[in-house]
C-alpha cells in the first residue's frame, strides 16, 4: 500500500521515522512517501520537503510567514493527487495538517491522525474539525483518551508514547567513550536544550549561559538541535566557556546529572532518561500575551500535565531569568530533591504505558485500511 506522511517538527520527525520502519515491517510492498527529515528519510520514506523549511514559532513569525506556508499547503495537496495514497498519516503540526485533513477528507482519501494536536491546552473547537475529517486519531497521552472519548464522544486509540520505543532502541552509550568523544572531564554535567528553532534557541540560551556563569563547579553542554546548523551556534559558544554536540541530544542525556530544557517534547525525553530537569519557556511578547488569554492549563510541560501535578520546576516569561534559574539549578543536585524527582520520574513512565506504540499503530492502521 501507499502512505503520504506529514511531519512538521523535529519530534514528529523521530516519531514518523520509527512508525515508517513499522509499516514496512508489517507491510513490505509499503511505498512511502514525507514531509519531515534527515530519519524519516533514513527509515526509508522519500522525503518531500524538511521540516526545517516549515517551522514557524508563535502567532506572529506564523503571520509574517503566511504566504510561505500557504504555499507548501497547495504544493503539499498536488503532490498528494500525484502519488495517490491509500492512506494520508498527520503527525501533530495542526496549523497544517487540519487544513490538509479538510481538503483530503473532500476527495475521499483515508486520513490518520498520530499523536493529537494539544486541542486540550488550546482551541478545543478543534475537535469539530477533528471528528469531521480524521478517520482515527492515534492518542499518545493517556489523559487524551478521556478527553476525546468521554467529552467530546469521539473514538480514539490510545497506543502508548513512542518516545519510550525510541528511547528503548538506542544502545545505551559508554560514558567514558561519551565524556572522550566530547571533550568534557569528570565535573557534573548539565545539559542546556534550549529549543529547535532559532527564534527560541537564541531567547534561551542568553538566560541559560548567563546563569552557567556562576557554576564553574560543573560543565555546561548545549545540545544542537537536528536541522540546525553547527555554525549558528558559533555565535553562542565562542563567548561562553561551554562545550557544544550537535544531534547527540539522546547521548548527551545519558550522561548528564541536570538539564535545563526549553518547554516542549524535550521535557519529556529528559525525565524519561531520568535527569532532574527545570522547565524554561520565554516567548515573543506578543505571543505571549495572545497564549495566556487562550490557554487554561496549569501547567507547560509535559511531564507536569502527565502526572496532575508539579514535578518539575517550570519557570515561565518573567520568571525565566538568571537569578531564579540559577537557583532552581541549584537545587537540582540537593540529594533529598533528586531522589523525589527521580521516583516521580518512575511513576511517569508507568503511567504512560510502556513500549510498543509504533508497532500498535502501524498494525492498527493497517487494519482499519483493510476494513
């Protein structure tokens, strides 16, 4: 069969590369073709267009960008008559992909949703478009389900979150051979992961190196994010002392003793590799003020929404500064402090599922095709 995959973001990248090897394992003729990157290329889709041409971060860079993106949706809809899959799989990215279920929905193309645009933190009318033109939402959260299921009485399935198959597949590095390969000594790593795109890597990373100044006592590490040029973070590292790796996000965190980790899918892989963390997230102004009118939720990060309740520090806009960073860093190596993060940490990866959800979804759409 024929599947046209849209991924519009480093994560969705990762997660469509690991859900197009399931494919292929369960239906070998499977012809694939993507928007999204250098791994969902790899596991052998043909790759369409990259994500890092599609990113746009907050209501106001989307505006400026506007013409760009309705270009790559009409170029996105003939490309689609070209190939004339049996199914279309949407991978978050709902700016996009929601437009793209509408028009597939009217020519009668089977359309899949993996891993649910975040309709529970914001436009919750979503769902009207959602249940009109999905045929099945994957759910990768497991407060998802209830909120589709028992508010809005539409079916979905929850498959577990493909960041522990992910995380599960990787050999786990040497640390010694990591701590050589780069160049660090035996003092406490932190990791900065100040974000995928330039806007907010360039936000975070000023307050991240400016409170880095005051812990000579370990070693600060900037993890690069994929799509991103080693050469745009030149401008940080030549005048800051902290060492730089480029897609070695996953080594990095194997080896790190505390993260500082701009809010996103980020949060999560961090407490999945158990590294007590602090929550970071520092928007345009006026994005911002637009956000915190329209999103209701008490918490940014993951892994607070996942387990109801604070389990890692989130210091938002004005409370993202040096100072309070720095302190809350500081607490991070108080044993008594660690310990409770890392048991949560445990009770979080239990709550979400365990591995498989790859697998469970290619095999699910296959047997909904087939139906």
């Amino acid at each position: 069969m024929k599947y046209y995959i849209i991924a519009g973001e480093a994560s969705g990248d990762l997660h469509g590369s690991n859900l197009i090897k399931a494919l292929k394992r369960d239906d070998t003729s499977a012809e694939i073709r993507c928007w999204g990157g250098d791994l969902m290329r790899d596991a052998g889709g043909e790759l369409v267009k990259h994500y890092r041409d599609l990113a746009f971060m907050g209501f106001a860079e989307v505006v400026s960008n506007l013409s760009t993106i309705m270009k790559n949706i009409a170029f996105c809809k003939v490309d689609i008559e070209s190939f004339q899959p049996d199914a279309i799989i949407l991978i978050d990215y709902p700016g996009f992909n929601m437009r793209i279920a509408k028009w597939a929905k009217e020519r009668h193309y089977r359309t899949f949703y993996y891993i649910s645009p975040q309709i529970w933190a914001w436009k919750e009318n979503r769902i009207k478009a959602i249940k009109r033109d999905v045929d099945r939402m994957f759910v990768i959260l497991p407060f998802e389900k209830g909120f589709y299921e028992d508010k809005h009485k539409f079916p979905v399935d929850f498959v577990g979150h493909p960041l522990i198959d992910a995380i599960q597949q990787r050999t786990k590095p040497n640390r010694e051979t990591v701590l050589s390969e780069f160049k660090l000594d035996n003092r406490p790593i932190v990791a900065l992961l100040p974000g995928s795109r330039k806007q907010e890597i360039s936000k975070m990373l000023e307050i991240m190196l400016d409170a880095a100044t005051h812990f000579p006592q370990y070693q600060f590490v900037i993890a690069g994010a994929p799509g991103q040029e080693a050469s745009f973070y030149e401008q940080f590292t030549k005048k800051s002392n902290v060492a730089f790796v480029l897609n070695r996000t996953y080594d990095l965190l194997s080896i790190a003793d505390a993260a500082l980790v701009t809010s996103g899918t980020a949060t999560l892989e961090t407490a999945l590799y158990k590294v007590p963390e602090v929550v970071c997230y520092k928007g345009g102004w006026i994005s911002y003020q637009i956000a915190k009118r329209i999103i209701t939720l008490k918490f940014i990060s993951l892994v607070n929404l996942i387990m109801d309740r604070e389990v890692v520090t989130e210091l938002i806009q004005a409370d993202l500064n040096p100072k309070k960073l720095s302190s809350e860093l500081a607490k991070l190596f108080d044993p008594a402090n660690r310990q409770r993060i890392l048991s949560d940490y445990d009770a979080l990866e239990i709550k979400l599922g365990g591995a498989g959800a790859s697998a469970e979804t290619a095999k699910l759409i296959i047997q909904y095709i087939n139906s």
